[in-house]
C-alpha cells in the first residue's frame, strides 16, 4: 500500500516509467518462475524458490530507481528497503548480519554495529495490522499475509496490472 501510495503520487510521465520497468521485471520474473502471475503473491512460495528467483534478478535496478539510481518514492519506501542493510540484534538476542550489497563498496560499513531491532514484536505486530485490515489493504491478495515483489506492489495500484 506504501508503494502504490508513492507511485500515485509520481508525475504522471514518471509514473509510467515506473510502472512499465515493472512490468518488464515481474514478466522476467514469470519466465523464470512457472506460477508466478498476478498478483505475484511470493507468501506461498519455498524460500529456496523466492531466492531462485530474486537471485535471477540481483543485476536488475528497482524500478523505483531513476537513471541516477535515486528511489522515486523515498518517502513511502517499503520497509525492506528501510531495513536492507542494517544489521540487526532482534528482541530475542538474535544477530541478523547486514546483508546490504554495498558491503562490497565500502568496507567499512560491514563494520556498523548490530542496531536494536524487535523484529519478532513489529513482525507480530505487523500481522496483526494485515488481519484486522483483511482485504481493504490489497483487495487482489488471496490471503493475509499476502507478499509481493516491488514490482508486484508497484503493479498493483497500476491500471491493468496483470498485463506484463
């Protein structure tokens, strides 16, 4: 919902663009995931197949990014992008390692301490929301704890998203 509230509010020359970089990555994804289709739900997916197919995309930009690689919709990013690199101690104790690509670039980011995070109270959290919220949030979501891709959230506030 997020992401859609931030493509809808885009220009709309630049919210075209958006929406049709997406569309080019989710019918990559398709090709290259039998079953993936609208609304791209990646919640009943194995794990092992979700990173099949996210590693088949790595080399590809957002489609939220601009040619500058600057995020289109900053202000209303999703929460892994808020989170994507950030290494995290959970509520648990559990060490989360910063997984962020930019560790390759910058090797003293690797070194950022773990940053307090309850993870486990704001997933609960967080399901508490979908379930008291049920279809009103994503109305095409067959269930809820409904997942997409970016690029399926970008679709899914776009006219005729299913057309890839």
């Amino acid at each position: 919902m997020v992401v859609r509230e931030g493509v809808a509010l885009l220009p709309s020359p630049v919210r075209v663009a958006v929406e049709q970089r997406a569309r080019l990555q989710v019918g990559r994804m398709a090709r290259s995931e039998a079953g993936f289709e609208f609304p791209w739900d990646v919640s009943r997916m194995a794990e092992s197949r979700f990173d099949a197919l996210v590693d088949a995309q790595a080399g590809e930009p957002c489609p939220a990014l601009d040619s500058e690689g600057r995020c289109l919709i900053y202000e209303r990013r999703p929460m892994i992008c808020r989170m994507m690199g950030l290494g995290m101690r959970t509520g648990s104790g559990a060490g989360l390692a910063n997984g962020c690509p930019i560790q390759d670039d910058f090797p003293a980011y690797r070194e950022l301490p773990l940053q307090e995070f309850d993870l486990e109270s704001w997933e609960a959290e967080e399901r508490s929301a979908l379930e008291a919220a049920g279809s009103e949030l994503f109305p095409e979501a067959p269930n809820p704890e409904f997942e997409t891709t970016i690029a399926g959230a970008i679709l899914l506030g776009a006219p005729e998203p299913w057309r890839t």
